[in-house]
C-alpha cells in the first residue's frame, strides 16, 4: 500500500490509495478496488468499504479539491473538515439547504428534483458510495442552479413585458 | 477580495429587498409576477405566499404571515438567514462555512416537510385550506 502510481489524466505522482489526484482532481481508477498487498490483509476490515473505517492517520488523510465550492475562501482545512462521526473522511456538499430555499423562493418544481437529488447524498455517503453520492451532488447542485437562474429569469422577463407594454 | 464585494453587494440587495417588499404591498400589483405554476395550472407550490407573508411578518401580523405560507415562515426565513449570517460573516472575516443539513433524519424531514406541504396544501378541505395562501386574486377583485 502507499506505493506511488501515475494519474491517469495529468500523470502526477499519487499515492495508490487516494481518492483524487492531488494535483488535477482526477477521480482515480479503482480507488474502491482493495490492494492486495503483503501489508494488508486482503479481506481485512477495511477492505471492501474504503470509506467505512476512518484512515488511520488523520493528517495523511485528502481533502478534495475545492471543485465544490471554486475558490469561495479557504476553508480550515483541518483533517476534519465536513465530517460528523460516522460520515464519509472526504466531504461531498448535499446542498440541501439550497434546495429547500429554491423551490421555496423561486417557486420552481426543479427545486424538488434537487431537495430529492440532495436527500440521497447522505445516505450513499454512509453506505461508502462515494462515487454516486458526489454524481447526486451535482445533480443537486444543477437543478437548484437552473432553478434558481429561472426564478431570477422569468421575473424580469415578466417585467419587461409589463414596462414595455406601459402606455409611454 | 472582489468575490467578498460582490457577497456584500448582494446582502445590501437582500435588505434593499426586504425594505420594497415592506412599503409596497404585494398583493394587487401587477408588477410582480404570478408564479408560473400557478398562472398555468392553478397548483399552489411551496413558496406561493412567500412574499406576502414577507409583507406582513414585517408589519408585525404573525397570523397573517403564518396563512400565507406556514413552511415560508418556519422554514425557508430560518435557513435565509442562516445563509444570510454565513454570508455577513464571509464578508466580515473572508471564511465561508458552508450551510449544510447534515444526517439522514434531517434530511428526511426536510424531504418530507417541503413536498409534502406543497401536496397537502393544495387538497381543497377545510383543514387543509389553511395551509393555501389566500387573497390570491386581490388584483381582479380591486380592478
């Protein structure tokens, strides 16, 4: 374990048991794979749900990039960052706040799709279905976007229908 | 730095927002656009209400507010301004902490309480039309 490989995408040096290449983001090939090796047992606890065990060395552990939330600040990037007990070692946003608020305010059915899109993240975040949780994630995150452009869209197209329609 | 101007200059937006929605009445003006869902099926969705009850929680009339649109008032105001808060404090400070309902009952709660009022809300009973905003067609009443 440990050894390092090549990102498949950018060919940066990574550690074979990362989730992302830490230069490019890349969501590596078979990081849900266990690797057999004379360190590890190979159906050792922690062997089929790499995210089911926190690893054994908080600061070894990888936070993604910040492609969830592009270059808002710095987050504290301490290694428990996002995490409750029991949850996932990496952080993926459910945006469920911003779900609720959309189709709250914006008064779109889209914004169901996304509070239902960003129902499931948590839970496939603790079944250790990371891939899928962050594939729900984005989807959350599009539909409370488009939503949320519509709701801000469709308001000011209706008024300047109503001020072009005044009589001067 | 800009991104922290752009935060503060939205959050002046909001309250210059919140002050055109306290002096002007919502209702029976026909600058403000009827939600789209309504206008083509005549289904209520979660948020209809949602600024009349802005209107009158700012003039102090609970009661009011609360038969606009319950979930308005005790949902989406709380987590408003818990976005609002984590945007003040971004400006102020350049951290942004994420809002975020975390764990699976609070998201199924959420789930449960957003969908399940835009559905109960549009049965047409008794108990149930409380739920419903009202005094939806002030604008052809005052015409």
């Amino acid at each position: 374990m440990n050894q390092p490989g090549n990102c498949p995408k950018c060919g940066a040096t990574v550690r074979s048991d990362s989730v992302f290449c830490t230069v490019c983001g890349h969501t590596l090939q078979g990081f849900s794979r266990p690797q057999p090796g004379p360190s590890q047992p190979p159906n050792g606890p922690s062997g089929q749900t790499p995210f089911g065990q926190p690893p054994p060395d908080p600061t070894q552990m990888y936070v993604p990039p910040s492609h969830h939330a592009p270059n808002w600040s710095q987050p504290p990037r301490s290694p428990g960052f996002g995490q409750a007990p029991g949850f996932a070692p990496v952080a993926v946003k459910n945006y469920l706040v911003e779900s609720i608020l959309v189709t709250v305010f914006c008064c779109m059915p889209l914004g169901v799709a996304a509070i239902i899109f960003a129902a499931q993240v948590d839970s496939q975040l603790r079944s250790g279905n990371y891939a899928q949780a962050l594939d729900s994630s984005n989807k959350a995150k599009t539909f409370a976007t488009i939503s949320f452009v519509l709701g801000i869209l469709a308001p000011c197209c209706y008024l300047g229908l109503v001020a072009s329609s005044l009589p001067f | 730095m800009s991104r922290r101007i752009a935060v503060s200059c939205l959050l002046i937006a909001i309250i210059g927002f919140a002050i055109f929605i306290y002096i002007v009445p919502p209702a029976g003006q026909t600058f403000w656009p009827k939600c789209l869902l309504v206008q083509t099926t005549g289904l209520y969705c979660p948020g209809c209400g949602g600024t009349r009850s802005v209107h009158l929680l700012l003039h102090g009339d609970v009661l009011g507010a609360i038969s606009q649109n319950l979930l308005f008032i005790f949902i989406g105001l709380p987590l408003s301004i818990w976005f609002y808060i984590a945007g003040a404090r971004y400006v102020l400070t350049g951290t942004w902490s994420h809002p975020q309902l975390k764990g699976t009952k609070a998201t199924a709660a959420a789930v449960i309480l957003v969908v399940g009022f835009g559905l109960i809300r549009n049965i047409p009973f008794e108990p149930f039309t409380f739920l419903a905003p009202k005094d939806l067609n002030a604008n052809a009443k005052r015409k």
